[in-house]
C-alpha cells in the first residue's frame, strides 16, 4: 500500500473537513501518497488547494472514479455523498472505508452496511464507537468488516497559544457549524447572566437567520458572524478568554475543543459526549450539567484570570496528549493495513 484515496475536500471549518485536513500530513508521514477526489465542483478556487499542491496532495477531478487504484483504501469522511457513490468506489476496490463524525448513523450507512458495501468503520470515540457498531453488526454478521478507532491528530502549529491576555472587557464566545442542535435553547439567557468584572463582548461565529429564530436575538454586546470567512478561527480565540458553548446535541469529537485548547480559550461545555473525554473538569475546563453550572463556571473564570491562566496552559498540554501525531500514526497504520 502506497496510497490512500478519499472522496472529499478538507476545509479549515467544520468538522468532517477540519478532521480530514489534519490528517492529511498523518498519512503522508507514514509515506503515503494522498489523493483527493471531491465531490463538488469548486475546489480549484478553495484557499486550501494551492497548501494542498505544495504538499505533494494529488487532486482529481470532481467525482473521477476511475482515477483510483484497484484495491486501494478509499475514505469518506462523514460524507453522505461517499456513501451514495459505494457502487462506483466498489467497480475499482473494495476497500472502502467510513469515518462517522456524528454520534448516531445515517439511514444510507445501514442500508450500504446491511449490503456488505462498507469493509471498515472507523470513529475518533471510543464511546461513540462501542455504542454504534452493535448497531452496525445487527444488520451484517460478515467478519470482513472491522470496526476500530483511531487517534486524530491535530496540528497545534495552526492554533499557537495565546499568553497574557490583557484587555479592557472580557471576551467569550462560541463557534459551531450553523445548525440548530448545535445551540442550546437557553444560549441567551446563559450569556446574559454570567458574571464579570469587566464589561462582556460575546462572539458567535456559525450564526444565522435560522439560529435568531430558535434562539433569540443576541444583546448589542454579543457580535455574530456567519462563518470563519466574516471571522477567522484564530481571530475568534484570540477574543475569547472562554468558550462557552451549551447545546442540544451530544459531541463526537469536537474539533473546536482542541483549537480552543491549544489557542488557550478555556472550554465551559456540556458534560457529555466526546467532552467528557477530551476534559478533566476543573483542570483542563469545565464541565457542565445545567445553566448555572455555565453560568458559574463562566463567572468564576471572570473573576480569576491566574485561575483561568493555569487552567488554559493545562488545558495546552491536554491537547498535545490527545492527537499527538506518534499516536495518531500508529493507529492510522493499524486502521489501514486492516482493510486492504
């Protein structure tokens, strides 16, 4: 094996493409030649691609299945479009290869699984991954398909830690794709009760017309943006001292948990789901069952910066610990090596 496909383009933004742009170097580490073949149009204007070319990425034309290897491993990230495509992947390999970023299954994952069209499901979650695969096996007994996790790795370079913050108000906020599950009901009333001593200036980057419907209009002191193009990843952990972020979903593997941990935005979120994996509550963030627990945490990290200081740098080295590239290398060698 000296190749890897997959169906799809990384993004800087969101979850399923971030994920696959940090793992790019991963498996160009382990000396594999990585191919990209998207699945929309567009790509060639993307910020990415001229990083990708330099990298040595080969990019196919949208949707050009015959430019892979017969028997080569082909991965879709938490793609739908991946998994509508099986039949045309299958003609040349069937080393296919599902990354679920999501905690429940898409209906075109059973129906591909129930056919045997899916040889590997990998999650990032160990706890996701335990709870979905006996799902998975119900509907085909095959042992051809393994089920396995693997390490992501995260390249803190592109969110450098930020010290000493100094600044005359206190900045919190919260990023998320522009879905409704992604914002908790009561985000407003959390927000407008939290404690501080310097004037609050909120931020929230994924928000929309559709979120002021569920939600509520935000304060004058809370500033929205529609996505990292109107405000940056870096710039928006550059203002937030907090990351404070309830919701109404359960989190796979949140990639926003590992950019805030490594730019030294300290993490006050829900306590479930791949959180409870990523954070030693009170040491490397915080962990939240109701509104008040946001409310207080957020307070408390207000009103004592050293507090909040010691806990952002813990909080660093957590993240290193999480998707260190030896790991995620090691994992990402195991996962490949048992499909094709």
């Amino acid at each position: 094996m000296d190749k890897v496909f997959v169906h799809g383009f990384p993004g800087l933004y969101g979850g399923a493409g971030a994920e696959l742009y940090h793992q790019i170097p991963v498996w160009q580490a382990l000396g594999l030649e990585v191919h990209l073949i998207p699945t929309r149009n567009g790509w060639q204007v993307d910020p990415i691609y001229p990083e990708l070319k330099k990298s040595g990425v080969v990019v196919h034309s949208t949707n050009q299945f015959d430019a892979i290897d017969k028997g080569a491993p082909v991965l879709g990230f938490c793609s739908q479009d991946f998994l509508r495509a099986l039949d045309f992947i299958r003609a040349r390999t069937e080393a296919t290869v599902f990354v679920n970023c999501m905690t429940w299954l898409f209906a075109e994952e059973r129906q591909r699984m129930s056919k045997g069209h899916i040889r590997a499901f990998l999650y990032q979650n160990e706890d996701v991954r335990k709870a979905r695969a006996p799902e998975l096996r119900a509907l085909n007994r095959s042992a051809r398909c393994k089920f396995m996790t693997f390490v992501p790795y995260f390249d803190q370079k592109k969110f450098p830690f930020i010290e000493g913050r100094t600044s005359a108000h206190f900045g919190l906020g919260r990023m998320s794709r522009q879905d409704q599950d992604k914002y908790a009901g009561n985000t407003l009333f959390i927000y407008e009760h939290v404690m501080s001593q310097r004037p609050k200036v909120g931020l929230f980057v994924g928000f929309t017309d559709k979120l002021r419907m569920k939600v509520g209009q935000p304060a004058p002191w809370i500033i929205t943006a529609k996505d990292h193009r109107e405000c940056s990843q870096q710039a928006f952990y550059k203002h937030c001292e907090i990351v404070l972020q309830p919701t109404d979903t359960t989190e796979n593997w949140p990639r926003v948990g590992l950019e805030a941990m490594s730019s030294g935005s300290v993490l006050v979120v829900d306590d479930r789901g791949g959180w409870q994996r990523m954070i030693q509550h009170k040491k490397t963030g915080f962990l939240c069952r109701s509104a008040q627990d946001f409310v207080f945490y957020a307070s408390l990290m207000a009103y004592e910066p050293d507090l909040r200081a010691e806990i952002a740098r813990a909080a660093r080295k957590r993240g290193e610990d999480l998707a260190s590239m030896d790991e995620s290398k090691q994992t990402w060698k195991a996962c490949l090596e048992a499909v094709v």
